[in-house]
C-alpha cells in the first residue's frame, strides 16, 4: 500500500468537519466507491463519520456515457482543506482516475463540496464546491449525510434541491 502522507499537518490544528462528493460509472462502480472511502479513511488524520446511500444518475455535461453511482462521505480532519484535497487527488490517483475528457467518464471522481464554512476562491481549490448547489446528484446525498449532524444547513440545501434540474433522475441504488 503507497503512504497517502501528503506533507507534514499541524498537530494543534482542530478538527474540521468537511463533506466529499465520489462518483463513478467505469466498471465495478461500487467497488471504486468502496475503495476510495478506505483510502481516505486510511490516513491518520482523516476519519469517515457519515456515509450517504448510493444513487445511481444519468451523467450530466458529457452525456455519452454510462450512468454514473454517486454518493457523499461525511469526514472529520484536522488536515487542512488543501492537504484534504491533495489526499482525495491521490486516491483519484491510486484507482486509476485518468482526466481526459471534461466531465466525461471515469473509475473515482472525488469532489471537496465543503470543508467546514469556509469560503475560499482559489485556482486549486473553491469552497464551497462551485457547481454544488446546481446538482441533484450530489444534493441529494448530501443532505441525507447531513441532516443527523446539521438539520439546519440540510433545510437550506433542501430549498436548493426544490429548485434544482434532475432531481427525479436521482434513484436509490440497490444492489
């Protein structure tokens, strides 16, 4: 197994909770899932509280495709939001996630939708996740992770989940 160790974090730091978007539609779907949250929750600093239930979506941008599964992660870190992502980067790396086509098809997507409130605009990283709100396939599990922990902030989603395109394309997948 490679050491997903990227760089030294700080020991004082606190903990921050943040939320991960994964999906795939390349082969065993389920599988990449699966691993992608085990190589998250391997680092020491990382560690996986919340997981939503699968939903299986039609791809959106890039449609020529298969369906995607999608799902989002609850975790708590005291890594830093950029250290975080580099992890998510990595796992990418580690299943195989090859950029060739924008939004096209893939083995693991992970995406930061949000790390605890900040708001932040940078080249390498926006937070919150820049199209989030506009996605059903990835409010939609979301707001089932978040809703025990932040029922408040899941209403507010939810209102944002109303509004949005798709939502009727997002079904609960069962094995």
């Amino acid at each position: 197994m490679m050491d997903m160790d990227v760089g030294e974090s700080q020991p004082d730091r606190r903990t921050e909770r943040a939320y991960i978007g994964l999906g795939s539609n390349i082969g065993d779907r389920e599988r990449y899932l699966q691993e992608a949250v085990r190589l998250l929750q391997e680092h020491p600093e990382v560690q996986v509280t919340g997981t939503s239930g699968r939903y299986e979506t039609e791809p959106v941008g890039y449609v020529e495709q298969d369906p995607f599964l999608n799902m989002v992660i609850r975790v708590e870190t005291t890594l830093t939001a950029e250290r975080l992502f580099e992890q998510m980067l990595q796992a990418e790396q580690m299943l195989g996630r090859k950029r060739e086509i924008r939004w096209g098809p893939r083995t693991i997507d992970l995406d930061l939708l949000l790390y605890g409130d900040m708001v932040q605009d940078r080249p390498d990283l926006i937070l919150p996740h820049p199209r989030m709100l506009e996605r059903a396939f990835v409010l939609v599990p979301l707001i089932e992770v978040m809703k025990p922990h932040e029922p408040e902030r899941a209403m507010e989603l939810n209102r944002h989940l109303e509004r949005a395109e798709g939502k009727e394309g997002v079904k609960l997948w069962t094995n």
